[in-house]
C-alpha cells in the first residue's frame, strides 16, 4: 500500500487490496498444495458475498481442521487472515474480479505445474 510502484492504481488509492493469505503456505502460489482450495473459499467469499454466503472464519477454521488437525484460535486466524479482508465498512464502487476466471487460472496453473512434474 506504500510502496511508490504501486500508489498510482485505484485499486491501491481506494484501499482495495488485499493480500493473499500465508500459513503453512501461500493460498495463491507455491509449493502447489491442498491450500489453493482455501483460496477459492476466500476469494468467493470476499468478491461475491451474497453468492458465497458463508462466514469465512468458520470455513478456514473448518478446513485447518479436517486437513491439519489443527484448531485455529481465534488470534491466529486474525493473524493470518488481518489483510485478507474486506472492510464491511467501506463503500467499494469497483467491479470485483470474475471468480469464474481466478478459478479459471487456479485450475489451469494446477494442470500446467502437474504436467512439469511428470517431465
């Protein structure tokens, strides 16, 4: 939100960005794991609330859960989710990104890393 390369886009002069959240390992990027399906509950839940209408804190403590067995308190799933999140409060007038298309990419860049692994 600082940096002076990226203080010339709207998105950063209107306060919609968020990062990616990271623990055990990026949700978005590598090493190609079970937390990419993470990212697709945080990001259809952040873009299209009223399609995705579920709370997402129960959802990751959910999946931390089942595929950690681990229980997430609630200061940790702050920690790692505390620029993840929309401010309810804020107006945004932006379109969000199609999630069809991150989905899209997620399920292309998954194919694709499979495909190097096999070679």
């Amino acid at each position: 939100m600082n940096s002076e390369m990226w203080k010339s886009l709207s998105a950063v002069k209107n306060g919609n960005v968020y990062e990616a959240p990271y623990g055990p390992y990026s949700w978005m990027g590598g090493p190609p794991s079970v937390q990419r399906l993470l990212s697709m509950i945080w990001l259809g839940n952040l873009f299209y609330p009223d399609v995705f209408d579920y709370n997402v804190d129960d959802r990751v403590k959910e999946f931390y859960s089942m595929f950690f067995r681990y229980n997430l308190s609630d200061t940790e799933l702050y920690d790692l989710m505390v620029y993840a999140k929309s401010d309810a409060s804020s107006d945004s007038t932006q379109t969000p990104v199609p999630v069809v298309g991150i989905l899209a990419g997620l399920c292309a860049a998954s194919v694709f890393a499979f495909a190097r692994r096999r070679n």
